[in-house]
C-alpha cells in the first residue's frame, strides 16, 4: 500500500535509536527515547499562501529532523509512519 500527503504534509519513518551508549552500555528500551530524526519517504504538493502555491521544501530521502511531540503517529501494515506539516520541520540533514 502506498501513502500519499495532501497539501503541506509530509510522512517520515523515524531513525533507529543506538541501543548501545558510547561507553558501552547497553539501553533497555523501555529507556529509549523517540528519535527526533527520520526520512522522509513521501510529500505533498505544497500549500497556497496568499493566493500563491508554494511547494514543499523538503523532498523524498531526505534526512530531517523535528519536535519530539510533532507530528501524528500512523501504523499502516506493521510500519509506524510519522505524519508532520512542512512547518513542523527544524532541518534538513546533509551530509
């Protein structure tokens, strides 16, 4: 199945979290927190402001990073999708 966003809206898979600290510990998952980080994996068309359609900023494959408390949380097929606005984003992730 695929998914498609409307308008300003963007669906991210988020990041695997390390499960092992840099000192070697290794972190439960009960103690793991949400990544803030993810790809994005599809967009939509923009948004009109002020009677001019503006596109999205971001495109597919694209790293991001967002709120922790962003976005709505979507489980298609066993596979929890993160569904955010464009202006829910902080950044792009180069590199």
């Amino acid at each position: 199945m695929q998914i498609e966003p409307l308008g300003d809206r963007i669906v991210v898979v988020r990041t695997d979290v390390e499960e092992v600290t840099k000192g070697g510990l290794f972190i439960p998952e009960s103690g793991k927190e949400k990544p803030q980080e993810g790809m994005v994996i599809a967009v939509g068309t923009g948004k009109v402001v002020n009677q001019v359609f503006v596109p999205l900023d971001v495109k597919v494959g694209d790293k991001i990073l967002f709120g922790k408390y962003s976005g709505t949380e979507v489980t298609i097929e066993d596979v929890l999708f993160l569904i955010l606005r464009e202006e829910e984003i902080f950044a792009k992730l180069k590199g």
